[in-house]
C-alpha cells in the first residue's frame, strides 16, 4: 500500500483539490483496509471488497480511489444518509466493519492548531496526524450483499412497456401484465420532469 502522502496526492489530481475530507476519506478507506486485512485492495481479487459509502461529498471520492470500488464496478454502493461514513465487506470472508468520522475531531482540531488560520485548514491538519481513535468509532457489521447486488454480476435486462427504456438488474415495478420502469411506475420517485 502506497503511503499517505502518495495516496493524498492521488486523492487530490482525482478528485481536483485536497480538503479535509479527501484526508478523512484516505484515512478512513486505509482503516477498513487494514482491519479487514486486505494489504492492497488495487492488487487484490477485484470482486472482492464492497464499500458502501453514506455521503457523497469529498471524502466518498478519496475512499473509491484508495479501495478501487467504483459505482461502474458495483463495487461501490451509495447510501444517501448524510453521514460521514463506510461500511467495507470482504466478500471472500463475510466480514464487514462500519466505520464514522468523529463530530468531536473537528473541536479538537480547533483546539490543538488554533494558530492555524481557518477552520478547514486546522481540521486538514488533524485529520493528518490524530489518531484513528480520535478520528473515527470503528464497529465490526454484518452486511448480507444480495447476488444480484455484487461486483460483475450479470442481471435480466427489459424493456419498459410504456417508456421502451432498457431497465437492469430488476429495477422495475410488474403492474398487471406489463413490466414498467420505476420512473414510469412512480413518477413520483423522478428526479426530472418531462417538458414537453
């Protein structure tokens, strides 16, 4: 495994600057790594590792390129919680550790850089040097991964009876005889609207 410091600068050219959360992100991924004891997840059985991550901020797009897991690859899951946290599951092993940046790091960035200017760089700091008991709470999970949920998993595909949109991996609803798309079967759970 490459060192922090590589592995911030990849963190930065990937993700277009270094913030606290690119730290929190590198770290928390080294983290679960280490304790599911995988060395180098780059080098590893690629359908492997599943990360789950519960926010989508800076520190989601550290934690993919330290682990490999991309959404592309349904390696990488979205949760969209809010919180800064990742679950990591060893596929290989069934074992899974949940791991949450601590609120109370960001005083006691404050308080250990005050002659530090601006927040953001004190917690940059920090989040470098704490250790991880200080930045994060760590708690061993059971995640049961659904087959069709897995990295290269190869799902029925149909095409939507009212919108003729291809669907995948089971995503739509079955209304009497037809097998409609989810936005055509809850146009409600849209995230755009037609305009025309």
């Amino acid at each position: 495994m490459e060192s922090l410091d590589e592995l911030l600068r990849k963190a930065e050219a990937a993700h277009g600057h270094l913030c606290a959360g690119q730290i929190l992100g590198v770290r928390m991924a080294l983290l679960g790594l280490d304790r599911l004891g995988i060395a180098d997840p780059l080098e590893a059985d690629r359908k492997r590792l599943v990360t789950y991550v519960e926010i989508d901020r800076c520190a989601t797009d550290a934690i993919g390129m330290v682990t490999g897991c991309r959404l592309g690859k349904r390696a990488l899951k979205f949760r969209d919680w809010g919180k800064m946290a990742a679950t990591f599951v060893d596929l290989a092993s069934s074992r899974g550790i949940r791991i949450v940046a601590l609120d109370s790091s960001r005083e006691l960035a404050r308080r250990l850089y005050p002659d530090i200017e601006g927040v953001s760089r004190q917690q940059m700091q920090a989040y470098r040097e704490l250790p991880v008991d200080q930045l994060f709470r760590e708690q061993w999970v059971r995640v049961s991964v659904a087959e069709t949920e897995l990295p290269g998993y190869k799902g029925e595909r149909i095409l939507c009876a009212l919108c003729g949109e291809g669907v995948n991996f089971g995503r739509f609803s079955q209304i009497g005889d037809e097998r409609l798309c989810l936005s055509c079967s809850k146009p409600e759970l849209r995230y755009w609207e037609p305009v025309d």
